[in-house]
C-alpha cells in the first residue's frame, strides 16, 4: 500500500529539490509515495493573504495564528473519506520530542503522514493545544532552531521513503546501517585497495565473510563507544563484552540484547 504525505507550508516551493530527485522522486514514480502540499495561504482570508501576527505582550518575531492553520489541517483531514487508523500527525517545533531513527521506521509503516511546518518565531499556542488532542505530536530536528519547519519536514520525508520495501537498490541497505541498532556504522572501503598509501584494512580483503561479520561488528561497537557513549546507554542495550573490542580494556560496552546470551 502506497504512504501518502500531507505536507502544510506556506513554502511548498521549498520541497521541489526532494521531491524530484533521487530517492523520494523515484518512489513517488513508482507509486510507493505520494506527496501532497497544502499552502496554508490557501486558508486566510485576508487580501495580503496574512498566516501571522505579533505575539500578545510583546517580543520578537511573528506567530502562526489559529485560523489558517486549523482551517488548512480540517480541510486535509476531510478529504480521508475512511481516516485510515495507521495514520502519523506531526507538528513541526523546536520544542518537540526529538527525531529518532524509531520515529523514521516506525512512520514507514503508516499508510498517512500528516505534517504541519511552521515558520516565523512559533505557533500560537491554541494550535498546539488544540491540534494535540486531534493526535499531531510536536516534533523536532535536533536541538538547534532553523527558520521553519520545512527542512526537518524534508529530513522526514527523505528519511521515511527511503525505509519503505521497494525504495532503495538494495533490501538490506536500510537494516544495515548506523541507528538500526543503535550502533554507528562501522567503516566502508572501495576500490581501489590502496589510494595514496592508505590500505583498506586486510581482513575486508580476505574473503572470510565470519571474519568480516566479526571485524565490522567490532569496528561499529567501538566507534559507537568513541563518538556516541548515549547510544549505548539506551533502554535496549544491555552490557556485554565482545572479543576484540577495545573498551574491554577500560569498561565492559553495551550492545543490542537480542535475548539469547548469558
Ligand atoms: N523549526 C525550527 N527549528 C526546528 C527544529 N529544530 N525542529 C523542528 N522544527 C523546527
């Protein structure tokens, strides 16, 4: 079944990149994907077609007001005849809980994503509240503030396609890689086997596929430990050492627990 996004911006025009090229614009040919945009200038009704305003006390910037917003989500909402139950409601907001490698896998299997960008200093706050209790969760990109929520809105969508079976050459290549499991990816090497005194390490070129298996899991789990302690401290991973790695000299590491080791 085919994802569907509802994409609310007063920049639609700011997407044209991600929709047409690469990874999502293939799955959109191929009918795996379907992109919508809603311009939430659609929804004022005023003649300098205005979704903002200054905020109530004073202080900088500009806020998103109610209407257009509530309008612009009723009217995307309305058009699901039979609102499918494995839909995904996001606000996009700084203040959100933050972006994970779960959210991604877990919105590839909805068939409806609904995501609201904002722009200017923020949303008033009746549309949060009010958007809340119809499901929308605020989302954020990182703790970092950007001019609105179209690039995190962008990294969602990109990141979403590209976990849908069918969406990229290879099976594999989404399982494979850095936060499946909670594991930084471990180095990759191309040909050729030497480039300006640099070696691809032996053991990649020595066709011992056990070998292989064993050095990338090590080289994954140590550059984990190196750059992404947090990681390893996540619900899930459970301590355990394994041979060869580095940090049995210092602690023991953490590692996914599948469940079958003592
Ligand atoms: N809008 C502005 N900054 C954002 C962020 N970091 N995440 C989501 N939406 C945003």
């Amino acid at each position: 079944m085919a994802l569907s996004f509802d994409i609310l911006t007063i920049f639609p025009g700011m997407f044209a990149g991600v929709v047409g090229e690469s990874i999502v614009a293939r799955a959109i040919k191929t009918g795996l994907v379907q992109v919508r945009f809603t311009d939430l200038r659609d929804f004022t009704h005023d003649r300098h077609r205005s979704v903002d305003d200054r905020p109530y006390g004073g202080g900088p910037g500009m806020l998103f007001k109610p209407g257009p917003v509530f309008e612009a989500v009723e009217s995307v909402l309305a058009e699901c005849r039979a609102p499918p139950v494995s839909t995904r409601r996001v606000i996009l907001t700084p203040q959100g809980r933050r972006l994970s490698q779960r959210d991604l896998r877990e919105w590839s299997r909805a068939s409806w994503m609904v995501l609201i960008c904002g722009h200017y200093e923020g949303f008033d706050e009746r549309i949060l509240s009010g958007l809340s209790a119809q499901g929308f969760e605020e989302v954020s990109l990182g703790d970092y503030v950007l001019s609105g929520g179209e690039v995190p809105a962008m990294a969602i969508l990109d990141g979403v396609v590209r976990l849908l079976p069918g969406a990229l050459g290879h099976p594999d290549s989404a399982q494979l890689e850095s936060f499946e499991a909670n594991l930084l990816d471990y180095p990759q090497y191309t040909r050729p086997a030497e480039f300006r005194g640099m070696q691809v390490p032996e053991v990649l070129l020595s066709g011992n596929h056990q070998q292989i298996e064993k050095w990338r899991r090590e080289q994954s789990l140590k550059r984990t430990e190196e750059r992404r302690q947090d990681l390893l401290e996540s619900p899930g991973m459970e301590k355990r050492c394994v041979p060869g790695c580095p940090s049995q000299e210092r602690a023991q590491v953490k590692e996914p627990c599948y469940g079958n080791h003592q």
